[in-house]
C-alpha cells in the first residue's frame, strides 16, 4: 500500500463517508478503526522509506516487525493475516528473494523449513517498530493512559469475537 492509498483511508471525506447513520453519533467504529490503522500504516512506510526499504510487498511489514519484536515465527505472523498458504507462500519467497528472510533446511526434520530473519529484516523491523513507536507517542500526548488501556481493552474484544467467529466455522 502506498503513502497516497493511506491517506486516502485516513481522510476526514473518507470517515464522513464512513459515518455512522446518526450525525450525532460521530465516524462509525469501522471507520475509525480503518482510519488508526492507516496512521500507523503512514508512519511505518515513512520510516522504512528513510531507511531504504521500500521494496517490502504487501504484509511484509506485518510479518517481519512481528517476528522480530512479539517473537511470532513466519507463520505464526502469516497466519494471523488470514490469507491462503499460496499466499503466504508467496510472500515468504518474496521476502527471502529481497532478502528480508532466510530460509534453511530444520536440521531436526529436513522436511520441515526454518525462517529467520536475516540482518536486512531486522533492520527493516526496527524501522516499522520506529514507526509504531512515533504513534504511540504522538497518541501518549493526546489521550490518557486510562484511555489507551480501554481501547486495548476494546480491541482485545473484538478480536475475541473474530477468533469466536472463526471457530464457529
């Protein structure tokens, strides 16, 4: 996703948009959530472009600053994109061809393969960490800290519901 495509997303047109049916009410969570994770997304792709990563494919930000900084391997980060294993196939062998990832035979199970970032991707996951840290800060001045913990708390729920959701399937 580029810059523009971002900041289209966290546009005020596109949350009025986005609103909920009553004015009174403000922009509609959906929109407002939409709208957070552009901002996070801005910030990220500003700090990977001063470093020179700029050739990261869709989710690859996702998956690298997650192995690095939450200790989630590959696919515990591809698996929490919910996209097919074509799919994350395809971006872990775009991830290794620009050299983000390395991928080694498991020396326990030669079946089996081991990913693990290589010194490209953590650097590359130290400046989306750089991102999401000047957001959280920028958001640490504007909110209280009672406040950040509802919205975790918020998110939290609606993540449970997504994972309750999944399983009824």
């Amino acid at each position: 996703m580029t810059v523009k495509e971002v900041d289209h997303i966290a546009s005020p047109a596109y949350c009025r948009h986005m609103a909920s049916p009553s004015e009174n009410d403000g922009p509609g969570i959906p929109a407002l959530l939409r709208a957070a994770r552009s901002c996070y997304a801005q910030a990220i792709i500003a700090k990977l472009t001063e470093a020179g990563f700029d050739d990261l494919p869709r989710n690859g930000p996702f998956v690298l600053g997650g192995m690095a900084h939450w200790g989630g391997s590959a696919s515990d980060m591809i698996h929490g994109l919910d996209v097919t294993k074509q799919a994350a196939s395809q971006l872990i062998d775009t991830l290794v061809l620009r050299g983000y990832l390395a991928r080694e035979t498991n020396p326990e199970d030669r079946r089996r393969m081991t990913i693990e970032l290589t010194a490209r991707g953590r650097a590359a996951a130290a400046a989306v960490r750089s991102g999401i840290e000047t957001v959280d800060a920028e958001l640490a001045g504007r909110v209280t800290p009672g406040e950040i913990d509802g919205l975790r708390t918020a998110l939290l729920a609606l993540a449970e519901i997504k994972a309750e959701r999944a399983e009824l399937d």
